[in-house]
C-alpha cells in the first residue's frame, strides 16, 4: 500500500468521531465549502511547476500541505453527506 492510500485511511479513520457527531445543521455546511480564489490560483500554479519539473523545495512542501488538508476536507464532506442521507443517525 502506497503513503497516500495509508494516509488516507488513517486521517478517515481518525475523523469517524468527527462524521457521527455531526447535527444535521453542521453537515449541511461542510457539504459544499470551497477554497478562496487565492488558494486555487496557487494549487493550480504548484501543479504547473510540479509538472514542468520546476516546483521548488519549499513550493512542494507547501502544495503537499495543501493537498493533506483539501484530502481532510473531502473526507469530512463525505462524513457529512452520509450524516444527510440517514438523518436519524
């Protein structure tokens, strides 16, 4: 099993608690957050750079940072969206 998948599974089993504890009210706003303009602009230049092989040291850390914390985000929308589908939970 690669790092990410690893990863991964641990930050989903790590957030379970979170997803349960979800009132209906707070799942429906972690449904649908998106990252300001600012932030995209910049994953979008870090994936560019990454690709043409010019993404420097600290731009990786940064975009690697970036991509953890959006893999956090998705993981709870889904926690979320399941918390909506079964609302009596």
């Amino acid at each position: 099993m690669d790092r990410a998948t690893l990863l991964l599974g641990i930050m989903n089993r790590l957030l379970d608690p979170v997803g349960s504890g979800l009132s209906i009210e707070s799942a429906q706003k972690l449904v649908n957050p998106r990252a300001d303009e600012t932030v995209e602009n910049r994953v979008r230049d870090w994936a560019e750079k990454g690709n043409k092989g010019t993404l420097s040291v600290g731009e990786r850390a940064e975009y690697e940072a970036c991509v953890m914390a959006a893999n956090s985000v998705a993981i709870l929308q889904a926690k979320a969206r399941t918390r909506l589908e079964s609302p009596s939970c």
